[in-house]
C-alpha cells in the first residue's frame, strides 16, 4: 500500500496526488486566474482519491504556512539589509515582508491546501 506513494516533499511541489503521485490536484496548473486559484478537482483523476474532506481545515494549514513565511522575509530582509533602533529599519522590514507575503498569497494558498491534503488524506488509508 505504501510502495506506490510518492514522496512527501515532490508530490507538494509538484503539487500531485497524495495517493498516487500522477493525477494532478488542481483545475488549471496556472494560479491564474486567481479567481479559481484554488479550485481542485473533487476526485483524482488516475486512482478516484477524494480531495475533500470533512473536516476542511486547510486555511488553517495556510495562516501556520504564511506566517512561517513572514517570519522567514523578515529574517531574510535583517541579513540583507540590516537592522537598527536608531532607524526606521524595522517598518521597512515589516512593510518588505507584507508585501512579500501579499504577492505570494494565491502560491502560499496553494500550498497550504496540498500539505493539508498530504498530511490528512494520507493518514486515511
Ligand atoms: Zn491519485
């Protein structure tokens, strides 16, 4: 039963089946438009996994998965640019990382959706 699973970092990246690793999550691979950004198909289409569940409880999967990311723009903009008390270094860190974290939001949605469905649709079996 095990065997044919894929890996859980690829299959997240390439945003396959849990199950199966073949049949792609998702309607368009595109998050554009973002309108349907989100929108998967209800079954995969190469071994019939179902990618909903009860208890749909990704967006709180995306809220831990963002503010990870936040976390991490804000680190990354202190080792690039610096941070001082004597500035205003810190706004502009925390305004960098919003913006950051707001243009990645239709990506970090994605994401969050997939783990999600790695994490909860795998323990099923
Ligand atoms: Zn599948």
């Amino acid at each position: 039963m095990s065997e044919s699973k894929p890996s859980f970092i690829s299959g997240v990246l390439r945003m396959k089946c849990p199950h199966c690793g073949k049949g792609s999550i998702f309607v368009h691979k595109s998050v554009f438009p973002l309108k349907t950004c989100l929108r998967t198909h209800e079954k995969c289409t190469e071994c019939g996994q179902e990618y909903t569940s009860k208890s749909n409880n990704a967006p709180g999967m995306n809220y831990a998965l963002t503010s990870v990311a936040y976390i991490l723009c804000f680190v990354a903009y202190a080792l690039i640019f610096g941070l001082s008390y004597y500035d205003n270094s810190i706004y502009y860190a925390l305004i960098a990382s919003t913006a950051v974290i707001l243009i990645l939001q239709p990506w970090l949605m994605r994401l969050g959706k997939v783990i999600y469905l790695y994490i909860f649709s795998r323990s099923d079996f």
